[in-house]
C-alpha cells in the first residue's frame, strides 16, 4: 500500500522522543518504584474555580458546535489580555486552538512548505522538529550556547541564514533550559529578522513562569508586529494541561488566511472549555504565582545537590519547570546516562538528545514532583555519576 509522504517525513519524530517516558511507566505499571522527571506536567492543581466554571458551563448547554475562529468569551478574553501588551489588538488578531502544539502546527501549516526552511534554536523543544517537516519545510539550528546561558544572539541567527529562510521559530521561556530572552536580545534578534524579511513565531507558553528577569516578547516590539505570531495555552499558566485550550495571536490578514485551515482541521473547539478559558484569563488566578515559587525552589535544590556530584553541571533555569544537567564528565552521553539511570536507579529523566544534537550531553530533569522525591533522586543520580565518572573528576 502507499502512503503519503508526510509519514516519511515524521518517522521517529513522535513518541520515539519519549521512549524513556515509557519505559518508565511501563515499569512503574510493573510495580517498581519510579521516580518520574520527564514530561512537564504541573503538579499544582488547577484553580478549583475553573473546574467549577467548566462545570456551570457544561450543565448550562455549553456542549454544542462551536465556530472556527474560537468562542466570543474565550476571544474577547485574549484580546483584554494581549491589549495590555498591545494597544492595537482586536478579535481579528486571534486564533483559538486546542492547545499550543495544535496552534504551532496550524501556523507552520500556512507559512512554510516544501523547499522552505524554518530556524530554529538548538536545544529545542522536541516537538518543534516534526512540527516544521510535516509541511515539508526542513529547519536549520541556530546554536544556544551554555556559555551564553542558552540565549540565542543575534550573530548566530545572522550566521544560520540562508535564502530558503522563511521563518524564525523562537521559544521565551525556553524548554528544555529555561532561558529567558530579553527585551534587548529580542530587538537584536528582530533587527536579522526584518532585514532577511522572517516571519518570528514565538512560543510563549512558559510566559508566567519566570522566576526573576522581566518576560519579553517580540509581539510587544512596534517594529516587529507586523511579522510576529504567538503561540500559547493554559497548561503551563493555569495547570491545565488536560484541557487542551490554546491559541495564536498574530497580524489579522495572517490570521483570516489562516482560519479556512483552521476550520478544516477544528472547526471549532469546546465551548465549555473556551468559558472556563476565559474565566482563567479575567480573574486573578494565583496557580502560577504559586508554581514560580515552588519551581524556583526545586530548581535551586536540584542545582545544589547535583553540584557536588562527579562529573555533573548543572545549569540553573530562568523560568519554566525543568533543569538541565551537563553529564559529559561522566564519560556517558546523555543518552546513555538517561538509560542507565533508570534501569540501574530507577529515576526516569528525559535525554538531551530529544531536544536536538547540541543537547547531546545532557538530561532534562522536572520540577514537578515533591522535595523528598528530589533528594532522593539526586541521591541516586549522583551515585550513577559516581559509578561512571573518571577515577579525575571523582577526586575533583
């Protein structure tokens, strides 16, 4: 049988990234006791006022068909949301979708296909590869460097260009190293992107997550509106994962091209879901505030107890719920660290190299599990870098 060629171009770009994700629930099915560093699902719980508002509007008749462009509430929420960032923001600059990962795709669908090319910084998040092949754009990687605190500069983004260059995919707050650009960088940034005439889709999803430095984004950049799409949700911001509630918001002529491919997809999400949106955008929800602080706290105990482990770096994050930890002196990659650690300790944590060939030599850690789950990982990571790490970083 034949099968179109987008399945080709995705192979090994899904679950595969995931792969010890599912060993490790697999084993943990199996009754042994994992502890789970992997994905980023919040452990806050959702606001009880939200799942009371998809509760009214569920029992209200908010079950029906929706429409493509998103619901008047959801919609009229977002525009008094990025208005506080933009003056200029109307109804027509908004894109509702179901999540962040449903909106990237979308808006890669209309802007690049094949025989384009999308930057993209390198680590990346490790959906941000299939997302740009499934139109049949190919991407180019910019470097993030660790001596750079992973902050993209704007002579590696110039250096990265080719003609084929069509689009700058940006992630401020960043995953996995919680980088969190500035209002400076983001301009410098911007200044390639006008002069090679990019279009800059940045993905913000870990906005309220920042743990010190102020948040800034292209789309509050007068010089760059014309050419800047957001994408975002409420999974991180409100620990709603589950829901499935996100959006663009871009120029209006990019958003009224885009919403006949949203309509062929979606048309339409769930209207209960697009009331307690809107109820999550309007009140003064404090989930994230509290998430900050209890990220912020981890990622400093993570950081502290690994820093005296042979042949571990760990880089503390600006924002977000992760932690990269440099493995190299270990003599393992990554990868195998990433393996090892969990057949032979039993902590599962994600391998560098699910966000790209530079992330090579690292793993990704959560944040999102208690502090007595924390020190007792860090207790069996370091005893796996004890075990590999050179008989010279072991008296370091």
């Amino acid at each position: 049988m034949r099968y179109a060629s987008i399945t080709d171009r995705l192979a090994n770009l899904g679950s595969e990234k995931w792969a010890i994700h599912a060993e490790a629930r697999r084993m943990k099915k199996d009754g042994k006791a994992i502890i789970e560093l992997t994905i980023g699902e919040p452990d806050v719980a959702p606001d009880p006022m939200l799942l009371a508002e998809a509760v009214r509007a569920m029992q209200a008749g908010r079950h029906r068909y929706s429409n493509g462009r998103g619901e008047p509430s959801v919609v009229d929420a977002l525009v008094r949301k990025y208005r506080k960032r933009r003056s200029d923001v109307t109804a027509e600059n908004v894109l509702c979708f179901p999540g962040t990962q449903t909106a990237l795709f979308a808006v890669m669908l209309g802007l690049v296909e094949a025989g384009d090319t999308v930057l993209v910084g390198d680590p990346l998040y490790a959906t941000y590869e299939g997302v740009i092949r499934s139109t049949g754009a190919e991407h180019i990687v910019v470097p993030l460097r660790p001596e750079n605190g992973f902050h993209m500069k704007a002579a590696d983004l110039e250096a990265a260009i080719t003609p084929e260059c069509r689009a700058l995919l940006l992630n401020t707050p960043h995953n996995p190293t919680g980088a969190v650009l500035s209002a400076q960088e983001i301009a410098e940034i911007g200044a390639v992107c006008r002069k090679h005439d990019l279009w800059i889709v940045c993905d913000e999803v870990y906005e309220q997550l920042v743990f010190g430095a102020a948040f800034a984004s292209p789309f509050d950049n007068p010089d760059l509106a014309e050419r800047t799409i957001v994408v975002s949700s409420i999974s991180k911001s409100h620990a709603a994962p589950g829901f499935r509630s996100g959006w663009a918001i871009g120029p209006s002529e990019f958003c009224t091209r885009l919403l006949s491919v949203s309509e062929t997809m979606l048309f339409g999400g769930q209207p209960f879901i697009a009331d307690m949106t809107a109820y999550a955008l309007d009140n003064p929800i404090t989930t994230a505030a509290t998430m900050r602080r209890i990220y912020q706290g981890r990622a400093t105990r993570f950081a502290t107890a690994l820093a005296k482990a042979p042949g571990l770096v760990p880089l503390p994050p600006e924002a977000g719920m992760f932690i990269v930890v440099d493995v190299a002196g270990t003599g393992l990659s990554g990868e195998d660290f990433a393996w090892a650690l969990l057949r032979e300790e039993l902590v599962a944590v994600m391998p560098g190299s699910s966000f790209g060939d530079a992330a090579a030599d690292y793993i990704r850690l959560s944040l999102t599990v208690p502090d007595d789950h924390i020190d007792e990982a860090c207790r069996r990571i370091a005893a796996l870098a004890a075990r590999s790490a050179s008989p010279k970083e072991r008296r370091a």
